[in-house]
C-alpha cells in the first residue's frame, strides 16, 4: 500500500507530465496501440492520465483516429528504454 514516504514525494516531487499525439490502431480493455513516429507501441491504460480522440477525414483507413495522449514522462521514457 502507500506510506507516508510516498505520500511526501508525491507533494514534494509531483511527476511531470507530457502530451503525445499519436494514431490509435487498436484498443482493448487494459491496453492501447499506437502508431508514433512510425512505430506501433502498447501502452498500459493505467499509465495514461487523459485521452482526447478525434477522428481523421483525410486518411488511407476511414475509421482512423488521432489522439493526444497525457502521460508521464516517467512512464514515457521507461518505454523507451
């Protein structure tokens, strides 16, 4: 569970957050892939903060959806590991 140590880090270090567009492909109950900078990637739901979709007119696939995604940058680089 939380103590209070992480209580304190939390208020003292709050995480920063970043902003990603990217194209949804695909999205199942725990999970999302995205296409970004040509590489598909799973990203876990409880990573994500906020979702803002919005659909594409102009795109090779009609049902095409463009999304901002806001997630930490924690989580962000330790994909990119």
């Amino acid at each position: 569970m939380f103590n209070l140590k992480h209580w304190l880090n939390l208020a003292t270090n709050p995480p920063e957050y970043i902003w990603i567009e990217a194209l949804l492909i695909k999205e199942i109950p725990k999970a999302l892939l995205i296409k970004f900078d040509d590489k598909k990637i799973w990203l876990p739901k409880i990573w994500i903060l906020k979702i803002e979709r919005n659909r594409l007119r102009h795109c090779e696939r009609s049902e095409a959806i463009s999304i901002k995604i806001k997630i930490s940058q924690y989580h962000w680089a330790k994909k990119f590991r």
